[in-house]
C-alpha cells in the first residue's frame, strides 16, 4: 500500500523502496497521492514480469512507467538501460517533458536520447555515435530506422522497454516495425501501456511476452469520471454551424476542445468561428509540426479559449484544464468518442461534453447507459441550454438547467472550490464563536 502522510512532507509506505532523488521528484510534481493505475504498477514491480496495463487515457499512466524507470536505471552504467516506444510526435514530445522533470533532481542527469521525425537526420546520427544513453524515447518508424534498417543504434542491453498507446500504435501501423525492433533487445521487461487491448493487441503481446501481469482499469474509471454527457439534436446539417455558434454562447469555457472528424472540417470550422471573432485555433495533422508545437505551447499558455481538432487531440497529447468537449462531429468508432470526452473531467475536475448527433447517431447515448454512464438530451433556445424531459425532439416542456453565463471565464470545478472555502470560512466562525 501507498500511504501519504502531513501535508508537507510525503511518507511512501512500499514493498519496492524508491530512491531519494526519485521522491523528491515526486514531491515537486505535488503528487499528494498516487492514482489507481501507478499504485498498482508499483506495487507489482518487485514481482519481476512484464506489466500489461489497460486503462483509460488520463489516469496517470506515463507517470506509471517514468517512476520505475527511473528507480531502476543505473547511472554508472553507460548504456542504453531502457526505451519508451510512442506512436506519435507529440508524444513523445510529453513524455520526455515529463521525463525532464524527473531527471533534474539526480546530480548525475541519466543521459536521454528523443528520437521523432522532424528532426536533422545527420546531426541526429552524430548524436548517437558520439555520445552513450541511458534511456531513449522514440517513434516507432525512427527507432525502426536507426536499430534495425542502419544499426546505429545499440539497444540490445536495454531492460525495461515501454509501449505507450499500444492501440494506438496498432491504428497506425506500427505493429510489424515494433516487432523488430523488439527483436533486437535480449534481456527485456515489457512495460505496455493502452487504453483498449483490442485482440490483435493481445495476440501480439502473447508472441512477445511469456512471464506478464494483466492490470486491468477501465469501466469503472470510467462511470466515476466527473463529466456530463449531454447530446444535442441537429435537425438540419445545413445550420450547423449556427447551432454550434448557440453553443458557444451558451457556455463559457475555461477551455474547449470541438472536434470534427477530418482535417479538412477542423480547418474549415477554425475559419468560421475566427469570423465571428471567436479566440480559436485548429490542431490538426495537416499543420506543419514545428506549427503544431508552437501552438501546443500557446494552448498551455491559454492564449486560446477553443481549439478545434481532429482526433490528434484524443489520444497521447495531454492538454491541461479542459472544462468542456464538443463533438462537432461524432466519431465513427465509440472508442474515439470516450478518448474525445476522456479530455475533460480528468484529476477529479468535473467537465461537460455536449455532441451533435442526427435521426441515425442514436448509439453512442445507448452504449453509454450500458456502461452505467448517465445521458442527457438537450436544446439550445436563447443562449440557454436546457435539458429535455424525455427523448424525443424539441416536444416536451424542458427544464432550464443552465442560463447564459457571466462573462469571466472561469477555471474547471470552480463552484466546487468557492463551496469549499466557504466551509472552512463558517468553520473559523463558528471557532470564534
């Protein structure tokens, strides 16, 4: 068990002891405690077999495999001790961030080799002739390319190798590269992270992994999520861009993320909104990469209040302080649509999530009840948002649920933390009294 004790200093109660610098990380991250899926990782590390973990995108998962990692690594051996595998980009981008934050607090740094595309080739492979690393953070198709096309890359003496996203990396056609670059590492504990293992996962896991440990955290997460589902009705495909700018002036987001299924849409519907000069940007794969990282920066730094994507913005790119996901657009797989709305609602913040949907986009409210998951069908009338009283069109009398909001924008779980200190404050009170 984990246990967190005083609010200054952080007591962690392991089976598996944690080094000195590895706590003091953990101490400047503000980890007041673990989430579910890092609890269970470490509690399980000391039984020496590969981790298969399934759980939802936002619970805390690269944490999970950084924290061990970087327990492990010997900073007096010279090689290449571990190697993280993201299907993306910007993945890789957040995790060698995340990686960064860690490493700072050993005296020594542990040397970190960040292998993506978009990077200068020949200055990359002097890189890597000229200097050792501990750990690498790559891309499949790069890895691929220096480890096993050219073989410049030695990581035969790796330990612990990591795949984040693995569902992801199978959507985009990674697996064949991955098995070969998995091929190349003897001696390997397998670290494989996802948020869905569909069966083609498995089977390939099997081939690859005998001795392995299944965590398995996903319905249930999911149900606890603090977020509101609501689905709005869209008569006529023709006005949507209208009934998504009466959204937008019904809410008053603290940020966010509306989706539309293509690029060419995500383009299209940044363009309109920026007319009604609304503070927007789209985010989507079309855009130049050293484009996108500028503005991911700009989103981090809140420079937008929406930010209209493709499905880029639904797996491996975490963007803090989501309060609210509209679909645009509904995705064709289910899957996609709990990534989507999984945006929001994430370390215990609530968020709301309203979509589109016409006569024939029934299922995902179906799918949802059949998780445990509450829906609500709702209206747009005045700047107003209101919940319908019975699933049909706009027959039924509604009841007002939301009114046009103040013009600050306001932080997630806002009206939660005004509750709150205003507890404490009739607590000092009634001391007094």
């Amino acid at each position: 068990m984990i246990k967190y004790l005083e609010s200054e200093v952080m007591i962690i109660d392991l089976s598996y002891t944690l080094k000195s610098e590895l706590k003091a990380a953990i101490k400047e991250l503000g980890f007041k405690e673990f989430t579910e899926i890092q609890k269970l990782v470490l509690d399980k590390i000391s039984q020496k077999a590969s981790i298969i973990a399934e759980s939802q995108t936002g619970s805390g998962k690269t944490h999970a495999f950084l924290f061990p990692l970087f327990n492990e690594m010997d900073l007096t051996i010279n090689k290449v001790q571990s190697v993280i595998i993201a299907p993306t980009k910007e993945l890789v981008n957040q995790i060698a961030g995340f990686a960064e934050q860690i490493n700072k607090h050993f005296l020594n740094n542990f040397k970190i080799l960040i292998l993506k595309g978009g990077s200068d080739r020949l200055r990359e492979i002097e890189k890597i002739r000229k200097n050792y690393y501990h750990l690498v953070i790559a891309t499949p198709g790069k890895l691929f390319d220096y480890c096993v096309k050219e073989g410049i890359l030695n990581i035969s003496t790796a330990s612990y190798l990591v795949i984040d996203e693995a569902d992801m990396a199978l959507d985009l056609g990674f697996i064949p590269e991955m098995q070969e670059i998995i091929a190349k590492i003897k001696d390997k504990r397998l670290f494989l992270f996802s948020a869905t293992l569909p069966e083609q996962i498995k089977s390939f896991i099997k081939k690859i992994v005998k001795n392995q440990e299944f965590i398995h955290l996903k319905a249930d997460d999911f149900q606890s999520l603090l977020i509101s589902h609501n689905f709005i009705k869209i008569k006529n495909e023709v006005n949507k861009d209208k009934n998504l700018l009466e959204l937008i002036g019904a809410i008053n987001p603290y940020l966010c993320l509306i989706f539309a299924n293509t690029n060419e849409e995500t383009a299209r519907l940044a363009k309109v909104l920026k007319q009604e000069s609304i503070n927007v940007v789209a985010l989507h794969s079309d855009i130049d990469k050293r484009v996108r990282k500028k503005i991911m920066d700009k989103i981090d730094k809140l420079e937008y209040q929406y930010v209209v994507c493709s499905d880029i913005c639904a797996r491996g790119i975490d963007i803090k302080g989501v309060s609210h996901v509209v679909n645009f657009e509904l995705p064709k797989d289910f899957a996609f649509y709990l990534h989507r709305t999984g945006r929001t609602g994430r370390a215990k913040m609530s968020g709301e999530s309203y979509s589109f949907y016409s006569h024939n986009a029934l299922g995902y409210p179906q799918e949802l009840r059949a998780k445990g998951v509450s829906v609500n069908f709702a209206e747009i009338k005045n700047q107003e948002i209101r919940i319908l009283t019975r699933e049909k069109e706009i027959e039924s009398e509604p009841t007002i649920v939301k009114v046009k909001p103040k013009t600050k924008r306001v932080a997630p779980n806002y009206k939660k933390k005004i509750a709150e200190k205003k507890k404490k404050s009739n607590k000092k009170e009634s001391r007094k009294r």
